[in-house]
C-alpha cells in the first residue's frame, strides 16, 4: 500500500511538472499549461492507484514506479 500512494504520488508529481513544462515549450500560456497538468494528474493518479492495487508482484511495482520515474526524471533534466 505504501507502494501505491507514496510511490504514485512522487511519479505524478515529477509527471505534472514536466507535462506543465512540456505544454509551456509548445506554446501554452504558463498558467494554463500549469491548470491542465494538474487536473490530468489527478486523472494520472487515480489510473496509477488502480493499477497498483491489481499489480500481483510488489516488487513489480516498484520497478515500474522507479523506471517511470527516472525516465521523467531524465525528460526534466534534458528539459532545462
């Protein structure tokens, strides 16, 4: 469980800043790119808690988490 919240909530949150740095690239206005990003991210985490709780393997799990989250986190890093 602590996999699931803990672990999706870091993934959104590195997922909502590049997806709001993403849209600001391609021309959106700042505070719309920002609202946007936002509310998919609570779509993002609602469709990432779902999945966690099937998941059979917690091991699985985390590596999924942690791949996804280095692989934003490498998009942030190129980003700036």
């Amino acid at each position: 469980m602590l996999a699931a919240v803990a672990g999706g909530y870091g993934l959104t949150a590195l997922a909502v800043v590049a997806a709001g740095a993403l849209m600001v690239r391609a021309g959106m206005a700042r505070s719309e790119a920002v609202v946007l990003a936002a509310m998919l991210g609570f779509l993002g985490y609602l469709g990432l808690l779902l999945w966690a709780f099937s998941v059979r393997s917690v091991m699985r799990l985390w590596l999924v988490l942690a791949g996804a989250s280095a692989a934003v986190g490498l998009l942030l890093w190129a980003l700036r």
